[in-house]
C-alpha cells in the first residue's frame, strides 16, 4: 500500500490509502483529523488508565493509522489490529516496524471513536500479553470481549454496534460456544462481551486490567484473575442471562443493569 500521511498529533499519525473513485461517504482528510485528536484527548488516556500503555516498536512515541479500504474488501469489521505489522518479515511479521491500525475510510462519522478505542484495546493487549509480560496473544474471544467493554468505557455503546452483538447472541445463545473463535461470529462476540460484564459485575472493576497485565491466556486467565472455576462462571453466566428482566429474582447480580 502507498498511503499518504493526512493528519497528526503528539499521539497519532493518520496517513490514508487510495480510495476507489466511486467509493462513497469516504471520510475526509479534515475528519481524519478531528477523529484522531478526539482519540488523543479521551480515548487514548481512557484505555491506557485501564489497560497499560501501548508497543513503540519503532520509537516514534506516536501510534500509526492507516485508513484503507483493504479492510472493507475483507468486510465485516470497521478496523483490525494485526500484531505482525509490529516484527521484521525474518521473524514472521510483515515488516511495518509500526505499532499501527487498519480502519475503514467509508464509516459513519459516529463509528470512529469506538472503532478507534476498539482497535487500540488489541494493540494494547498484546503488548502487554506478549511484549511486556513474554506470553502469548489472548484468544479472540476474550480479545474482542475487551474490546467491546472499551467501547462502553468511551460512551460508544449504541454507535459501537455493541447492541447488534448482544441480539445476535439472545436470538439464539444455544448457537454459540462462548469461548469460541470470534472472528467472524458476532454470537460468539456478544457472548463474550455479556460473559465479561458478569465477571466485572461479580468479581470487580479491576478485572479488565487484570486480564490485560499478564501472560495468561483464555479460560486460564480468568481463573486466575476471578479465583472462580470456569464451570461456575458459566453457571452464573448462564442464571444470569436466564433470569434477567424476567422479575423471578431481586438479586441485583443475577440481572444485567
């Protein structure tokens, strides 16, 4: 890809691929500006109190993203985070050197703080999961469950497309293996994103930064992290989504706020 750097900030460089001409709504390049300096001055400060700092793979201070539309040939996703875009291609990356993001030129003007805090959130899980803590990356499912939370942290809930998850899910959760690969189900994202609000809600605000700071991955993470069996979390996640809304019980625990 040949892209052009369209905007910057003390954070963040935003550089923008060539758009096929008849593309339509494509975001601007004084947009482009606008979105990264919101992400500057809230979502960035938000996500690293949370979660940790970030990769400076290439020791320019500043997180790099690229809006392209290769992530809409791919389809069904406004962004993606490849954690080989961080190595050289002799060690199995692609060679970007860059702690950088993929994002969607055609996006409503709505979607691009919760994508952006979205994409961010996996950029800095893995840092910490592999880079800081010399473990490996967290499986998708708890990845994306994350992600999704951060969306809600930064007010994005409605815009995030968080609700599209959680219909997906309640249509039909016999469907869906909660811990499942994520990719391309968004059952298996509402579940998990459902599963992770239970563990908070019953265990703590401090388990999303626990889950992020360690080396530990999946079931076992959050084991560790909740001191719980896996089993019994399901079981709770599981009354939970049976008894919410339903009036059969006053516990506040056993339905979602």
């Amino acid at each position: 890809i040949t892209a052009t750097l369209v905007a910057l900030n003390n954070d963040a460089l935003a550089y923008l691929d060539t758009v096929p001409s008849d593309s339509a709504d494509v975001v601007t390049t004084d947009e482009i500006q606008a979105i990264i300096d919101r992400f500057s001055s809230s979502s960035l400060s938000t996500v690293n109190t949370t979660f940790g700092g970030p990769s400076d793979i290439d020791g320019d201070g500043k997180l790099l993203f690229l809006f392209t539309p290769v992530v809409d040939e791919v389809g069904g996703f406004g962004g993606f985070f490849r954690s080989a875009s961080l190595f050289e291609t002799n060690v199995g990356g692609d060679g970007n050197l860059a702690d950088m993001m993929y994002i969607s030129p055609t996006q409503g003007a709505d979607f691009y703080d919760p994508l952006l805090a979205h994409e961010y959130q996996h950029l800095v899980n893995f840092n910490q999961h592999v880079l800081v803590n010399d473990g490996s990356g967290e499986e998708s499912w708890l990845n994306e469950a994350l992600s999704y939370f951060t969306e809600d942290l930064i007010g994005g809930h409605v815009e995030g497309g968080n609700r599209g998850l959680l219909e997906a899910f309640l249509g039909a959760p016999e469907s869906f293996r909660l811990n499942g690969d994520a990719f391309a189900s968004s059952g298996i994202r509402g579940a998990a994103y459902l599963s992770l609000q239970t563990m908070i809600d019953l265990h703590g605000a401090g388990v999303p930064n626990s889950l992020v700071a360690t080396n530990q991955t999946g079931v076992q993470n959050i084991e560790a992290v909740t001191g719980a069996s896996f089993d019994n979390l399901l079981e709770a996640f599981f009354t939970r989504n049976f008894l919410s809304a339903t009036g059969l019980n006053g516990d506040p625990l056993q339905t979602y706020g």
